[in-house]
C-alpha cells in the first residue's frame, strides 16, 4: 500500500492511497506476472497457490506421543514460585477450554526451588532448637535462657521487614543467610547475659548487676558485631554471579546481627533486672533434685575453668613451644590444602535426539541422580550406531555455578580458520580422553552436514550476461524459496514464498537445467556456467566475542573439577597450536576462576577493615595486631573438616573463609578487651590479669561458639534438595570456628603476653635512661656547686 498525497476539496484534506496489498488467495492466482504472444500470463498458470505450514525440520515426543514443546522464561528479578503458579493457573484455564488437549508439564524448576528452601527452613529451625538447647546446657536457668532466646525471633522478624521493604523475596539464599546466622544471633546476649549472672552470683541488685555487667562488655561485642559486619561489605559489592548469589544473603545476615546486637545492649540488660532471680545454695526451699544437678554441674564447670588457669599458666611459661607447635600446625594445614579438590560449578548437531527422565524424590530413593546416570552409561554406551552422553541433571543455574557437584569441563578452540580449528578440536578431545575419570566427550562444531559446493565460473557468466548475484538469487529462489511480499489475514500477517515444488526440487541435475535470463533477455542454462563440488561442512559454527570457536565439552565422575582441570592443562602442553588459534579452558571453570579473583579480593579487603575497625575500638595498632593471630588458626580446622568430609572448595566455601575473618576474632575480642580491663581499673599484674580474664571469658567463648556451631549443623550435612549447595558454608565455618576457638584460648594469652612484656619491658628501660641521665646530670650540677 502505497499513500499517493493529499488534495484539497472545499474545508476538507482528503489522503488519497493505492491498495496493492492481497487479500485473498485468489488475488494472487490471478496476478498477471508476464504477456506472451499478446496473452497475459497468471501465476495461477505456472504455479499452486495454498495457504500452508513450514516444513516440519523437528519432531518432539511426550510420552511416546507427538506433541509441542513450549519453554516459558521468566523475566530478570522476578519470582519463579509465582510465575511457575501463575502459569499452572493459566493451563488449567486452558485445559477447561480445549479438553481434547492434553498439557504435561516435563520441566518446573519451582519444585526443585520449593523442596530447597523447606530443607532449609528445616535446618534453621533445628539449628535454633540445639542453639537454644546449648544455652540451657550452660546456664542451667530457663528464665536467663529464655531471655537471650528473645533474640532469635526478634532479630528473625526485623529482618522479614528489611527484606519487605527491600524488595527481597523468601529464597534459597535469603534463607540460607537466617540458617547461617541463626547460632550467632544470641552470641552478643550470651557474653551481655553471662556477665550479668556473675555480678548477680557476687551478691549486686538486680539492676546494678544489669548494669554493671551490661557496661563492662558492651564494647567488646560492639567490636565483635562490627568486625562480623564489615566482612559482609566486600560481598555487597561484588560483580557477576558471585555478587548474585550473595548479595542477599549478606544483606540479610548483617542486618540480623545488627538487631541482635541492638537487642543484647537493651532488651536483655532490662529482662534481666525484671525476671531472672537467683537463689543462694543456702536457702532451705533450693535443696532439690535440680539444685543437685545445677550444683553438680557448676562444680565441672569451675573445674574446667581451674584446668584451664593451669594451662595458661604452663603455656605462658612455656610459650615458646606452644608458639612452634602452633606454628607446626599451620605449616601442616598450608602443605595439606593440595589435597583438597579444587572448586567446580556444575549441542546439537545433524540428527541429534534428547530423552529426559524425571527422577523420584530424592526422600524416596536410595541413589543418586549421578549415580544412576553413571549406571546408565556403563548399560548405553556399547550401542553400536551411536554416541550417547549421559548424564546427571544439572539443577538451577544460579545454584550450579556455585555448588561442587557440577561434571562439566570445556575446553575452547579459538581460531578462524575452520580446518584448523577442527585438527586442533580432535587432538583435544584425544588428550581429554586419557585423562582418568572422564566419561564422554564432544565436540561442539559437528561435521558431516553434506554441502553441494556451487561454484560459479566468472568468466563463462559474465560472457553469457549473467552475475553471480543473479545466479544465487535464482538457486535460492528454487531450492530455499525467497519472500515475494506478505498475506494478511485476520490481523495476522504470513509472508509469500516463491520457491519450486517438492519433486522438482529434490535432484541436483534438474536443478542445474534451470533457465537463467540474463541482463539482455535471453535464457541461459545454469549447467554452462556453474560446477557442483560435493563436500561436507560443521552443522553450525560458534562465536564468542566476535572470534570463532569449538568448545570440546567433557563429563567426568569421582573428581573434583581442579584436579581434572590440572590433568588436562598439563595434557594440553603437548599440542601444538599454529599462529591465530589459542587453546583455553571456558564454560564453568572460566566463571569460577572469575568469582574466585573477586572473592580473593573480597576476603583481603574484609581481613583489612576487621583490623581497622579493632584499630578504633581499641585505640591501638598493637592489641587488633595480636587479634589477628586468630585468623589464620582457622585454616587448620577448615583444611582438616574439608578433607574429613570430602568437600570441595567451591564459591560457597570461599564465602565461609570470608566470613571467618570476622567470626573467629570475636574470642580474642573478648579476652584481649576484659585484659585491658583489669589491668586498667583494677590494676592487676600482667599475669594475674591474663589468668583471670581467661577464667571468666572461657565460658561465655565456649557458649557462643558452640551455639554458632550447632546452629550451623544440620545445614552442614546437606540433606535434601539443595541441601548440597549450603554444605560447603556451613561446614568451613565449623571448622574453622572450631579449630580457632581452641588453639585461640591458649595462643591468644601468649602471644598478649609476650607483647606486652616488651612492651613493658620498654618502658622499664626509658624510665632507667631517664632515671639514669638525671642522676648523672644531678651528680654534674652537685661538682659545679
């Protein structure tokens, strides 16, 4: 449809248009395309005209029976439980409208999801039970336990109101961050509760011991919190996935300890002066089966504390072989990290198939989905006429580039020129083959596409008055069919393909007796001018930024991903590669190794502002120094739980490191902090200080670690769907926590001691040069007189 312009009658412009476009079939039957002999020619003559389909190139079966397959996306930043129950409402719309169609869902990565987030809700709240259960084990009072419960639900549903107003939504790491957290949200309570309880045992008033026990500790654990804190501010920053998964849970986590903070400084200081009552052992009315236990249980609690005042005494004494045999150990945990497996992440060509199958509930089932994938290998791959790659369903995206269990490694042939590209791809996959536990391989750039080469001769054509653009428009108009215009109908619109029929298109020599009219009128047969060479050539051809590629694509099982990737590293270095191509690793193994370089720097950047901000709180650059020996006591615990349980650094464990920097500081906060105290108000000797602040903080360290640690417990053993993803956290956080708290309480007060002797011992030295120069300057002035 052409507009032709406006023209003016009377007050009125009136567009005038010319109408080309077809409305019926029959308008284009009888579409006059040439005069011969006088005689108008139609394409009705030469030619059918139907409304039909595109030719059918795939077939799809469900359940044995033909069918489409539709896959929804959902859109970037939105939920997929509720676009998956959005869209299940939609079919069953559909399904009371057309019964006669039958709608199966095959794929629904919101069950997945669904299972995943009840397993770790499960473990939050088990986590929260033995939490609590740790604090009953210590304090032996349910009122003082039940105050600093208070804690958990407070800081819980503050924390719904920060993910509500932030635009957060209930999800697997969202969850995930409460599960983590959920041990260490009374760990401020703890230390304010503890303290509290033995003013109110040394006979204070309810209120004054809230509030002298409340005021001796409060900057300890606002130094604890804040060092907690400010490692979650790298992950906030962080880019790709890395930043992805964990953005959310380190808002969530954060923001919960700063409630639980908040909370411990408040709440528990006033319900402590309000409900908790002590009992002397005197009174008459106390003599009772559980005053028996409580007594019992008191009396080994003071003798472990006894124990470990004998200890820091024998270790101070004896410091420099409890400084080696640390060391040692430390030594022993770097040489042993190279048993630990390296990190992972969890085409088609020609005539390619894909069979799913959907797997029981992983409750209900006693294999695995890679063992069973490994079984069907073992029964599959000696069918002869075939290659079949088996393998385990890869899960969610987001939850794959970060777990340990992924078997995928590609290896990406860079390189224009395609002959080239494929020897190289072959001596890949031939290096990749050798390498132990690999189960399939592939190359992404299929050959053996059948190609019929026609090349033009250019002088032939140009003598005849042909071009070579004329000769492929008129084989493409044949063969493949070329767009004449379009066909609305209903709103809708079709395009019109010229192209010949089926039978006269499906040999080649007919083809090549094809008439071309060249640029002077007259026919020419296309066999004069053309020569057909058979060949064969890729199904398809890649490329990753704007650079040809063949991605050799392996499956392995029973390996970790960094011990296949040194495998074929090292195989790799035998292949000679020409000028212009480049062999790398790509796929899941490039965006590990891309998180891995901002995590490091993330753990770096947190191990810096950890040491700034006990820098501030204890107006010092010496005491956050000693601090800091706390940190690498935790990789001894982290390489022996990693290595005990077969896990493998993946992201999340990298995450768990992070995190360490700022947990396991917490305890030598708390003894460094009380030192202080007493050297400070009390005036107490170095050695008496150190002795009795490690009686009175061994408690409170013990209760906070272990409640972090049995909070984290069930999440560490993975149960369930998703349960796998969470592992790795949780379990670098339990065992670094657990091996830093114990070599801690004694190599803490030693390496204090041994600063602080210097330091002293420093002092005594300028007081004598000062005492010294005046007594000589003295002595001069009494020779003068």
């Amino acid at each position: 449809n052409i507009p032709a312009g406006l023209y003016e009658k009377g007050n009125l412009e009136i567009l005038i248009r010319t109408q080309g476009e077809y409305r019926t079939l029959d308008e284009i039957r009888n579409t006059v395309i040439t005069m011969r002999q006088g005689a108008p020619i139609q394409i009705k003559d030469v030619a059918n005209v139907e409304d039909s389909w595109e030719e059918v190139r795939q077939l799809v079966r469900i359940n044995r029976e033909p069918g489409v397959r539709i896959a929804i996306n959902k859109q970037s930043g939105v939920n997929t439980v509720e676009v998956v129950d959005a869209v299940r409402e939609e079919m069953e719309r559909i399904t009371k409208d057309f019964p006669q169609i039958q709608l199966i869902t095959l794929i629904d990565t919101s069950i997945y999801i669904k299972k995943a987030i009840y397993n770790v809700k499960n473990a939050t709240m088990i986590g929260g039970i033995l939490a609590i259960f740790i604090l009953f084990l210590f304090l032996r009072n349910i009122a003082s336990t039940a105050i600093i419960a208070t804690a958990i639900p407070i800081s819980i549903l503050a924390t719904f109101g920060l993910m509500y107003f932030g635009g957060f939504t209930l999800n697997l790491m969202t969850f995930g961050g409460i599960a983590l957290g959920i041990g260490m949200l009374v760990d401020s309570a703890i230390v304010v509760m503890e303290n509290i309880y033995r003013h109110r045992e040394e006979g204070h008033s309810p209120v004054d011991g809230a509030l002298i026990g409340s005021s001796e500790v409060w900057s300890a654990i606002v130094a604890s919190t804040l060092t907690t804190l400010v490692v979650f501010f790298p992950v906030v920053f962080l880019r790709g996935m890395s930043g992805i998964m964990f953005q959310q849970m380190a808002y969530v986590v954060g923001f919960a300890l700063l409630c639980s903070l908040i909370v411990s400084l408040t709440l528990v200081p006033m319900l402590t002066s309000r409900f908790l009552r002590m009992r002397h052992v005197e009174d008459p009315n106390y003599r009772s089966r559980l005053h028996k236990i409580y007594t019992y249980s008191e009396e080994a609690f003071r003798h472990v504390e006894e124990r470990y005042s004998r200890l820091l005494d024998w270790a101070i004494e004896h410091r420099r072989i409890v400084v080696l045999s640390v060391f040692l150990f430390f030594i022993l945990s770097v040489f042993m990290v190279r048993f630990i497996g390296g990190g992972g992440w969890r085409s088609r060509g020609g005539h390619t198939s894909e069979l799913r199958i959907s797997l029981l509930p992983q409750s209900q089932r006693n294999r695995s989905s890679e063992e069973i994938a490994n079984m069907l290998r073992g029964e599959l791959e000696d069918l002869p006429g075939v290659t079949i790659r088996t393998r385990a369903g890869q899960g969610l995206f987001l939850l794959r580039m970060g777990s340990s269990t992924t078997d995928n490694v590609s290896v990406e042939v860079r390189g224009y020129d395609l002959q080239t590209a494929n020897e190289l791809a072959q001596r890949v996959e031939q290096v990749i083959r050798k390498v132990p536990n690999i189960t399939d391989t592939q190359i992404s750039r299929e050959e053996g596409s059948p190609e019929q080469l026609i090349r033009i001769d250019r002088q032939k054509a140009a003598d005849l008055g042909l071009t070579v653009t004329r000769i492929g428009e008129a084989l493409e108009t044949a063969i493949g069919g070329t767009q004449a215009s379009n066909f609305r109908e209903g709103g809708k619109e079709y395009r019109i393909l010229v192209r010949l029929s089926e039978e006269d298109r499906k040999d080649l020599d007919e083809l090549l007796d094809l008439i071309v009219v060249n640029n002077r009128g007259e026919p020419v047969i296309l066999r004069n001018v053309v020569e057909v060479i058979q060949q064969e050539g890729p199904v398809r051809i890649e490329r990753k930024n704007q650079e040809r590629i063949i991605s050799v694509n392996a499956n392995f099982t029973g390996r970790d991903l960094g011990s296949v990737i040194a495998d074929i590293r090292e195989g790799l270095r035998t292949i000679p590669v020409a000028k212009d191509f480049s062999i790398v690793f790509g796929g899941d193994y490039e965006e590990q190794q891309e998180a891995f370089q901002e995590l490091l720097f993330g753990l770096i950047l947190a191990i810096f502002l950890v040491y700034m901000v006990m820098a501030g709180q204890f107006e010092s650059f010496k005491d956050p120094f000693v601090v800091l020996f706390s940190i690498p006591m935790a990789l001894i615990g982290v390489v022996f739980i990693m290595i005990l349980t077969g896990t493998i650094f993946s992201m999340q464990a990298f995450i768990g490191c992070i995190m360490l920097a700022g947990i396991v500081v917490n305890n030598a906060i708390l003894l460094v902090d009380y030192t202080n105290q007493l050297r400070r108000n009390a005036g107490m000797p170095l050695l008496d200080a150190i002795r009795l602040s490690g009686s009175r903080r061994l408690r409170p360290i013990l209760m906070t670690t272990l409640t972090t640690v049995l909070g984290l417990l069930p999440l560490s053993f993975g149960f369930g769907e998703g349960g796998e993803n969470q592992a790795p956290l949780a379990r670098v956080v339990i065992g670094g926590l657990l091996s830093s708290t114990l070599i801690t309480l004694v190599l803490i007060p030693v390496v204090y001691y041994f600063f602080e002797q210097r330091f002293i011992f420093e002092n005594v030295q300028n007081e004598i040069r000062k005492m010294a120069h005046r007594v000589v300057y003295s002595i001069g002035v009494n020779k003068k007189l």
